[in-house]
C-alpha cells in the first residue's frame, strides 16, 4: 500500500460490482474449503491489543513485513500508550521510533494527524465504520477493513497485494483496481465470511501463490484455477 498523505479525503465513490453467477459462488465456495483445510491458522499477524495499537501498526505495515512491524510495535506501544501520545509526539522522535518499517516520515505525519483527529472529532476513539475511518489521513479502505475486520467484527474485505494477485489468477475479477476487486469479492461470499476470507488468500499469497514462482504443481486449488492450468502446460 502507497502511504497516504496527511490531507483531507473525500469518502470513495460508490462501486457496481458485476453479480455473481451461482457457479461462481459455487467455485468459490469449493476453494474458500479447500483453503480453509490448507490454512487453519489464518488470521492477521499484526499485534495489537485495542483498535488504536491495531491503527497504528496497519499504518505502519505499508511496504513493510508484519513481522518487521511486530518488532517495532514491541517498543513502540510501551512508549505511546494512549492516542495523546501519538498526537502530541515529537515528529522527528516518532519519525526515529519507526524508521525500520521504511516510509517512515510519511507513516510518522500520518499517524501524528490521524490520532490527532480521533481526539478532535472521535473524542479520542477509533470510530467504526467504513464512511468515518477512510476519510483519517493515513486510512485508506485496505486499512479500514483490517481494522473493521480484526477490531471490530465488523466484516470486510482486505485487498493488498496478495489478495489482488490471486483474485485475478483465480478468476475471481478481471479488475485490477484495489476498490473494484473488493466490491467483486463481496458478491461472492456472504458478508460474514469476509475478514476470513481475505486472510485465507493472504496466506495462500504467502506460502503457496507467490507473486514470481506460484507452486501450482502442489497447490490444492489447481483444479479450480485457470492461471494454475495455464502454468503446467
Ligand atoms: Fe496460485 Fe497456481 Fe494455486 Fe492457482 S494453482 S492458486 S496460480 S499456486
């Protein structure tokens, strides 16, 4: 994810996704078992242990591995333990607590202004929806679902890099567009399945369907993937 300015965004336009066939949901069912077999430990990685601690380390997670994020959230949530500490901090000693996760001036700015507006506008709560979280510097709607997702129970599909790889090698989208792919996979399973979902193809992105060598000669979907069959002619 490309960090986000500290500016004030309008809410997305909304989308028209295409409605699913029911062999799609069929086919997408099938796979979401098979992955769910393969995966039975799939769920986020980050740590965290209220909604902000979750906010700031999905900011930081930008480019930037979950366990790189983990190491420096370690120290980072001991030094700010409340949303006044991130929006009062010293820029430059917030810029240095996280430089290791990269982008770090522009995560640093961001997440100074976005706990700034929590205490101006959300009396210093991360608020819960969608239409309140993307409109935060810093948030965009990848960010908003994980934190809808995980913190929240709130259902919601993550499109990161992964996601968008496999949505696309498994024919699930044509689109290429974060949003679009979000608003197609939400007509293939119902609303509750996904935050589970996203972290099933997550995992799978990870350890099976990698972006340069997919595995597809062992992978347990390949029957039900076209890019997959493709691959081993
Ligand atoms: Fe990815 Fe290959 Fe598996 Fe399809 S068959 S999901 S391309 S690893």
């Amino acid at each position: 994810m490309t960090p986000k300015a500290a500016t004030k965004k309008k809410p997305p336009k909304k989308q028209s996704p295409k409605k699913a066939t029911a062999k799609q949901i069929k086919r997408v069912r099938e796979i979401v078992e098979e992955l769910k077999r393969v995966h039975p430990d799939a769920g986020i990685e980050l740590k965290y242990r209220d909604p902000l601690q979750l906010l700031v380390a999905t900011i930081l997670s930008a480019q930037c591995t979950d366990v790189r994020v983990n190491l420096v959230t370690k120290d980072l949530f001991k030094k700010y333990k409340k949303v006044n500490d991130y929006a009062d901090a010293n820029i430059n000693e917030l810029e240095e607590d996280i430089r290791s996760t990269g982008f770090f001036r522009n995560k640093a700015k961001n997440i100074k202004a976005c706990c700034r507006q929590l205490l101006d506008r959300h009396s210093g709560k991360v608020p819960q929806t969608m239409e309140e979280l993307v409109v935060l510097p810093g948030i965009g709607r990848k960010t908003a679902n994980v934190i809808l997702g995980n913190a929240f129970e709130v259902p919601g599909i993550v499109v990161d890099t992964h996601v968008k790889r496999l949505s696309n090698r498994l024919d699930f989208t044509t689109n290429s567009n974060p949003d679009k792919i979000e608003f197609d996979l939400m007509e293939l399973l119902p609303r509750e399945e996904w935050t589970l979902f996203s972290h099933l193809l997550i995992f799978h992105g990870r350890r099976v369907c990698k972006a340069r060598k997919p595995q597809c000669e062992s992978c347990s979907v390949l029957s039900n993937c076209p890019f997959g069959r493709e691959n081993l002619k």
